[in-house]
C-alpha cells in the first residue's frame, strides 16, 4: 500500500514538495470524485486531534454542538444580497430526489449562515434566550476548479460556530475573542505564529460588516488564512427575522458572529514545519509522539526487545504520551525512514545492546541523536521534557524564519522585488479598494490583513501616493 | 425558548408522547428543509457521548477513522446491481455545480460503499495490506417521505465501518465481532437488551451476503434496528475490482465487511425508557448526570446555597460525574420539572434549610426522593451507587418488559393476536421469502431476526404448515 516515493525539495519545486509529503506521510489523496479528496487515517488523526483541543476550548466559553442540515433551498440564500452574489459561483445544487424533479433546488451547503438563522428566528424571542452559542462540526462544498489537496478541495471538514447577541458590542467581543481562540490554537498547538487583524473591505467574508483574521506564513514566503471571525453585524438578522424583545420590552434584531476553521490547517501545518525528509508535527498535535522501533536479529531477540519497549511504552503512557511500538520484522533503516517521512516527533531505537537501560534518542525536527544510558523513568522523565522542547523548538524557528520576512517597504519598485522573493510586505495603503485591486493585478500580493498591533503612523500609500494612516501587510496567499 | 408542553401520555397515543419528550427535552426538531431535522445542543450532547464511546470502542477493536466524498458519481452505484436496486429509489442527485450541468450526475451518499472500495482497489496490492480495518463518522441522504424525529430522516448522521479481509471466515468473524460491539454498547449504556441474530433474505442489506443485526423493544412493543453488521462477501470485492496477492502469489478478491449505527439510536433511547414526565436517561449515557438545583429567597441565601451546591460539585467531578448547578431565579417547581422533562438521571435539591450537610435528592427513573443526612464525601460516595443503581435499574426494567413481550405461538390466529396486542412473535416459518411477504401483508409484522441462539426445534411454518427447522421473531418496526 505505501509507496516509498522520492520526495521532491522544497527548493526544487514547492507545490510538488508538499503533495510529496503529503503523499509519503499517507495523509491524503485525490478520489474518484473531481475536487474532493479522500482523507486517509494518518491525515484524519491530526483533523480529530484538532477537533478535540478546540471543541474543548468551545464549549469552555460557553458554546454548546448542534446539527443543522446539509441542503439549503436556494430561496433562503438569496435573502442576503452580498452573501449570495459571494456563494453562488461555487454551489452545487441537488435538483432531484427521490426519483422526482424537486419544486425548488436545493444547494449543498457552502456555509450554513442562512439556513441557521432561519431557525434562530424561531428560537430567540426574548433577550433572556441571548446570547445564543452554536457550533457546528460538519462537511461542506464549494465547487472548486482547480483542487489542492487539503487546501482547496469541493468538499472540507470544518467548524463552523454562530452566535446571536443582545448588543453590538457583545458581538464583536465574541467575534474577537474566537479569533483569538484561533491564534492561541495555532500558536501553542500547531506551533505556528499569526498575525491577527482585520480584513479590508474587499477581502472580507459574503455578508458580514467585520471580519478578522489570523493570518500564518508558510516556508515559501506566502500567507495562509488560518481561521476567521466574522462581525456580522444585524445584515443576516434582518435578512432572517431574528429579533427579540429587550428589557424594555422594544423588539430589536440580534447582533450576530460567526467563526470557522476547517482541515485546511492540516495543509498549514505541513507547509510550515515540514522537510525535505518529510512531515514534521509538533508534538502536541501528533497523533503519535513516540515510536519505539524494535531492532532484532531472531526471536530470541525480539522477546528481550519487546519487552524492553512494552516497559518504555508503560512509563511513557503514564505520563500521557501517545506511543507506538514498531516490531515489524523490517531493516531498522526502512522503519527509521518511514516514521521520519510521517513525522513522529520522538523515536527511540531499541536494539538487543540497548535493554539493559539504554536506550537512542532521536528528534524528528533537529534529526539529532542521544544515546541515554539511565535508569528508564528518569529516560521517560526526560523524554517529556525533550517533547515541550521541540514544540518550543518548531514555533521558535516558524517565528524568527516569520519575522525576519516581513519586510517594511515604501516603493512599489521594492514592494514588488519582497513579494517576488517570497516576503510579506507591510506597506502604506491609502485605504482604497481600487488601489488594493491594482496592487493584486500587478503584484499579485494582496491584503492579508490590517493587524491589530498597527501603530498609528501616517505616511504616503505605496501605490497610490495619497495619505495613510498605518501600514497593512500585504502577501501573496494560498 | 422554551415551550411548557404538556406531553401527551403514552397510553393516549404513542407517537405524539415521542414527540412531545423531544420537544419539551429540546432534543430536535424539524428544519425548514423537508425531511430534515435540527439536532439541537440537548440532542447533539446525547450523540456527542455515543460517538465516543463506540469510537473507543472501534479503535480498541483496531479499526482506524477516515474520510471519504459525500458525492459518489452515479456509475459507481450502478456497479452492484442489488445495491443499486435497493438504494435508488431514495437517492439525491446533484445535476448542477460551478454554475454548470456536470457531465456525470453526483449521487450525495446514502451510504459509502461504491466509494470507498473504488478507493480501496487501489491501497490494497497484497495480504500484507490486509485486513483493512476503516470507519468514518458521516452524514448520510435517504429520500424519505414519511419522516420522523431521529428515526427516518432525509439526512442523518452515522458512523460506517468498511473492512477488507483475506478470508471468508476473517470477514465473518469481523462482520460478528461488530455486532458484538453494539450489542454492548446498548445493553452497559443504552440499557437496552437486544435480540442479536441474522435477518432473513428479504430483510437483508442490498448487496449483502448476510446482514446481523441487533433489535431492541420499544414501550409500544415495536422493534427498532439498533445496529446491522454485514457480510459483503465477495459481491462489492468483484464490482470493484479489489483484489491482492495472497501468501501463495495468487490473485483472489477480498472479503469484506460493513457495520453501522446512526442517530436513530437517540430514537431508541426515548423510546425505550421515557415516561409521561418527559425523558429518561441512562446515567451512562446522561450528558448531565446529576442536576444540583439552589432553592433561595435572598441574595443572602443565595450566596451559603451556591457555595454548598459548589461543594458538592466539586466532589461529584472528583468522582468523573458531570454535574450542572442551576441556580436560576425561578420557582423550584418550574426548576424541577425542567430536569425531570430532560431526563436527568439525579437531582439535589439545595435550600436554605438543606445547607448543613443535609441534602434531598431525587432518582429520574423511579420519582423516589430521601434526605441524606450525612457528610458530603459519603453523600457523593453515595451518588456514584445511585447512578449505578439507576443503570441497572433501567436495564432489569426493560429486559423484564422485553421477555415478558416475547411470545411463543403456533397458530396464524394467535400470531395475529399477539402482535395486534403489541408483542414480539416466536413462530415456526418455513425460509420461504412468499411465506414472509404473505405475513407482512396479512399482519403488518416482518421478521426481525433469526437469533443466534435460535434452538433446532422442528416443527411448522404458522402460515404454510410446511416444516421448520426453528423458530425465528416477527413484530412490527420502525
């Protein structure tokens, strides 16, 4: 079943490097289905992973599962006007069922704002029923031509979370404080700096009056939208009838938020710390932390190794590390390779030599190797603190590999030469959407986002020469 | 939000009592989409506890969780021709997507067979590939015309496991194991007792060899499918083309599997214990297990009620029970009943005069109440019996419902009397498939299974007279 495929360099050819990968760690592939892509066991063990840590961190502030369906008639996504002229080129649509014509299509949905909403009006009368905290984990489609594995597939995995509110302002905290749900997700688990802020205008969400963003920079310079956060302000409440009766007993519409991640960040996470030997996972989102490849010669052999391992893996369970055990009769060189090419963070080799208490240590993301000669709990002990270490390791070197790449420049003649290089480019902008639109159509670099930490500093914009408040960061994006 | 229906009682009429518990729990309700249903926070908890279970279950069993298209192109399906037959009369066909007519119509799963091993072919070369062990947790699409909350939906939710084999044998041992799992699953948390055994030809899954299947009783004395585990056989292996080489360097097609349960176990979960106060859950499948509710008339009461209540809290999380606090301002009748209607299996009730070590605390299953008068380490000590206790309890309560319901007759007259009286039937019947139609049409009930532990017991078909070789259960269904 798995192929033992060279895998291509990043420096040779980026795009082909990253299906390699993908294609040698077994994490997905192209189905028989235009766009959409199987997911297979290894790639939906990191999805559950991520699912996991961030249903936690959900329902934590407040917000509870719910299910809406699949299929949307198409009257109801009409009813917001920027939202369906956003949607409509990407939908697939459900025109018979049931061996008949159906009176009116149904869409597969894109996104589920209309056909939630449309339920909330009935649920929410009184400002006692805010604020309503929904999310959902589900599949949705959009009809993609030109499909990326992971990136940009006709059908994905995501969440989606929803929520109504008795005031603007409750709403924007709400929309703010998922945004920063999602940083701290991708910061400390997928170890993966973003730089958050808000969208311009024209970059924004089919809909909403706000969205924010956390933003990521991938090994070849370019930006990946990680998750957003959309302030949607009373648009979908009014398009849908979703009011309630204040503590003066006036009826106002709701202030609503919706958020979203989906296994797109899968496709983050490999082209962040990824190598040229394969997949690198941080080891708080690895499926599995520590392999221990057992190195024998006969049976005899194998009984003393296995045992060994199984009393590592004991220790190592204790302390809440996720461990495999690899005794499979193969060359120790074939094991080694493949669990590189998938990533596992730590693995120990464990030969006939190494049962009486030693043991050889190898991380995944330095490729260096310790040989441990100490009691086996001191081993594990150690081994724990070698796992926090390469989680600091992998975000330490995404954010100075970040940094030093993002470039502040005030010519159009130097904002073209950083993005051609594979920078970010943070530049003066005048705040227009003409010039956003000429900078994308010459540079190919657009706004990913106007960060929150912009300082105040005015200055001339870098297309258009005319005043600026601050500098935005613009980039070429997946 | 919340409606205060009154529930109609079961005696009454069955049906509405069934939806009355899901409204006034708030478990779900039909969606603007015809067919459709909203599975709400309530409901979507339930779901939520029954995944993780069996998941742990699966991957206890070595089963590994992936993902595959919602759309199968429609020559796919076709390729099974018994498969085809029985699943498209239900069947959603997306005609347009991308604004255009795609040249091959996309069916949206009813179920993911066709899919997967047009998937399968490919990752499987060898034995050493074998067995191929993969479940997804999906939604799925059947037309349906007459829907119901839970139990007949357009849309649902499942998990479906798909297994490859290199032997008959292997694959029915597979096939058995599975059904072992869920015959498990309801009997340690559901407390539903199950009839495991096979189903006959008629009644098994299109495309199958053999289909198991688990049957539970509900309180109307109609059976409801928990779960069916199929043999496939070789039937999908040759559609597909999924073969390997065997030890020997032959070519041969794989065996295979497939096992599923969906959201309608919610559907039997109510059905089997609910009661005219509204909803009855297992403790262990209870997303609230104990409910602790402060009864104050001032803030100054308030405040000793709740720190008491956190107490207790406290000691029962240190126990791994989930509790919930409700210390709304409202009337401890309005409070009580909310609880009781959704089926939370404990209830303490925290006042004032309680807060000295006493408390009141109230079992869902049997509306008995005591006051403990005790300290708190050995009330929560006593909780953790209580809620053992309540497990038990509904399970014994169910099985003697169940036996009690199952009846042994010899003659078409009795066996018309009896399902008329809402009973499962025992009867001779001699394998032929005219015989059950004939039955079915004549009496409304079909056969359930053949259990498993069936005795040989010759004797005469109730309908032809021709002989028998045992006796096999019939009753009506959901």
């Amino acid at each position: 079943m798995q192929k033992n495929i060279k895998i291509t360099t990043r420096e040779e050819n980026f795009p082909k490097w990253y299906l390699d990968v993908i294609e040698s760690a077994d994490l997905a592939e192209h189905s028989p289905v235009k766009g959409c892509m199987v997911i297979k066991p290894n790639g939906y063990a990191i999805w559950e992973n991520m699912q996991k840590i961030l249903d936690k961190n959900f329902k934590e502030s407040g917000v509870e599962n719910a299910y809406f369906p699949l299929f949307i008639p198409e009257s109801f996504l009409k009813k917001e006007a920027e939202h369906v002229e956003g949607f409509s080129p990407e939908l697939a649509i459900v025109t018979h069922a049931g061996g008949e014509k159906l009176s009116e299509p149904l869409v597969v949905r894109p996104t589920s704002e209309t056909i939630m909403y449309a339920t909330f009006s009935k649920w929410i009368s009184s400002y006692r029923d805010l604020p309503l905290l929904i999310n959902q984990w589900a599949n949705v489609v959009r009809w993609e031509l030109r499909p990326r594995l992971f990136l940009r597939t006709v059908e994905f995995l995501w969440q989606e979370g929803h929520t109504a509110h008795a005031s603007e302002k409750e709403a924007d905290d709400r929309a703010r404080e998922m945004l920063e749900v999602y940083k701290k997700f991708s910061e400390e688990y997928l170890a993966l700096p973003v730089i958050v802020g808000q969208k311009s205008e024209s970059e924004k969400f089919a809909g909403a009056k706000i969205t924010y963003t956390a933003e990521a920079m991938m090994q070849d310079g370019k930006a990946l939208q990680m998750g957003t956060s959309h302030n949607l302000g009373q648009n979908f409440a009014k398009a849908f009838d979703v009011k309630f009766l204040d503590e003066k007993n006036q009826e106002q519409f709701v202030w609503q938020t919706s958020w979203g991640v989906s296994t797109r960040l899968i496709g983050a996470l490999i082209m962040a710390h990824s190598d040229d030997k394969g997949l690198v996972l941080p080891p708080k989102i690895a499926p599995i932390q520590v392999v221990i490849t057992c190195i024998f010669k006969d049976s005899d052999e194998e009984s003393r190794v296995v045992k060994y391992a199984k009393e590592i893996e004991n220790e190592l369970k204790n302390r809440n590390i996720s461990v495999k055990i690899d005794q499979r009769d193969l060359r120790p060189g074939e094991k080694f390779f493949e669990w590189e090419k998938r990533g596992v963070p730590v693995r120990i080799e464990i030969g006939p030599k190494e049962v009486d208490s030693h043991m050889i240590v190898y991380r995944r993301d330095t490729s260096e190797k310790e040989s441990l000669n100490i009691p086996i709990e001191t081993c594990a002990n150690k081994i724990v603190k070698l796992l926090e270490n390469i989680q600091t390791n992998l975000f330490e070197k995404a954010l100075k590999f970040r940094d030093e790449k993002i470039i502040n420049v005030d010519s159009l003649e130097e904002f073209i030469k950083e993005i051609e290089k594979g920078n970010f480019v943070c530049a003066h902008w005048s705040g227009e959407k003409e010039t956003e639109l000429k900078i994308k159509e010459e540079t190919g670099a657009t706004i990913r986002c106007l960060p929150f930490d912009m300082k105040i500093d005015t200055g001339k914009c870098v297309y258009s020469g005319k005043p600026s408040n601050g500098r935005v960061i613009f980039a070429k994006a997946y």
